[in-house]
C-alpha cells in the first residue's frame, strides 16, 4: 500500500544509488550514462505513457505512469534538485489559473 511518503522514500532511495556500482543500480548505469540518457529514458516513458493512454488498458496507464514518475525522480536526482523544490512551487501555483500563471511568466 502506498502512502504520501511513497516519493519521499523514492527519493531517498535514488540519492542512495546514485553512486552505487553500475553493475547491480539501475539507477547508478543511467547515471554513468550521463544526464542526455536519463533524459532520454524519461523521453522514452513519456511517450509511452501517452501511448497506454490512448491504446491501453487502465493497469498499464497505471504502469507507464509508475515509470514515468521513477525517471522524473532520477533526472531530479542527477540534477540535484529536491523534490520538496517542485512541490513548492506546484504549492506557489495552487489557485492561480493555469492560463494567468503561463501569461505571468517572462517572454523570450
């Protein structure tokens, strides 16, 4: 069962490994890989999500999802950016209309 700790604990198990050895982390081989493979494999599940959600049953959404949300985790990780940084700012943008907040944001 999960509870609101289930990303703290992902995150914490993500800092751990990301020194580990290649040869028994998943985590630590996309790291030695380098930042554009993490980015790659959270490309990869991006899609993939979309694809289980136009063409797949709800478990494997679910799934996708789940891989999903492990890459995001390990480019954070990799990026050291803490995930209480993201959660501070979707708490800043609480209430705020997604149309206001884009229009708010600096034009390049």
């Amino acid at each position: 069962m999960s509870s609101p700790d289930t990303l703290a604990r992902l995150e914490a198990t993500i800092a751990q490994r990301l020194g580990a050895d290649p040869a028994s982390s998943y985590v630590a081989k996309l790291n030695a890989r380098g930042l554009g493979k993490i980015a790659q494999k959270l490309g990869e599940e991006a899609t993939e999500t979309v694809i289980a959600a136009l063409t797949e049953n709800r478990e494997a959404l679910v799934g996708e999802v789940a891989d999903l949300v492990f890459h995001l985790m390990v480019l954070l990780g990799a990026k050291g950016v803490p995930l209480a940084e993201v959660l501070a700012e979707l708490d800043r943008r609480e209430g705020v209309s997604g149309i206001a907040e884009k229009a708010a944001r600096p034009q390049d």
